[in-house]
C-alpha cells in the first residue's frame, strides 16, 4: 500500500519555476541534454534509466567540476 506522501508527490505536476535547490543542476543537465520538454510532461519518473543515469553521472562530475574550482579560487 503506497503512503500518502509518495500518491500526492506522484500527483504533483512538475514545474520548472518551482524547483528544489538540489533539481536545479539536474534541470539544467535535463535541458542541456534535450530532455526538459519530457520531465516536464511527465515528470523525472518518465525518463528511462539510461536517460537518469546520464543525468546523475554529469550532476556528479559537475559538482566535482564545481568543488576543484572553489579549491582552485581558494589557492
């Protein structure tokens, strides 16, 4: 038996004006990758694994990108 939580967040239409601080970067990857006009439509349970998992590995190595940048600035 689902929760309630997990129903009404499945509900939730997606909006990408509205989104959570860690989406952001995972947005942005979505759209640079073409992908937007689907997690829109159907939100991030509508891609495929391989498509989630391109996501995740370039969120990944952009935060890694993002963190020796920030080492490199403090030197």
């Amino acid at each position: 038996m689902p929760s309630i939580m997990s129903k009404k967040k499945k509900d939730e239409p997606f909006d990408p004006r509205n989104l959570k601080p860690e989406e952001v970067l995972k947005f942005e990857i979505a759209e640079e990758l073409g992908l937007s006009d689907k997690v829109i439509a159907g939100g991030w349970r509508s891609l495929t694994a391989k498509e989630s998992g391109r996501i995740g590995g370039l969120v990944t190595k952009r935060k890694r990108e993002m963190k020796q940048e920030a080492l490199d600035r403090d030197l």
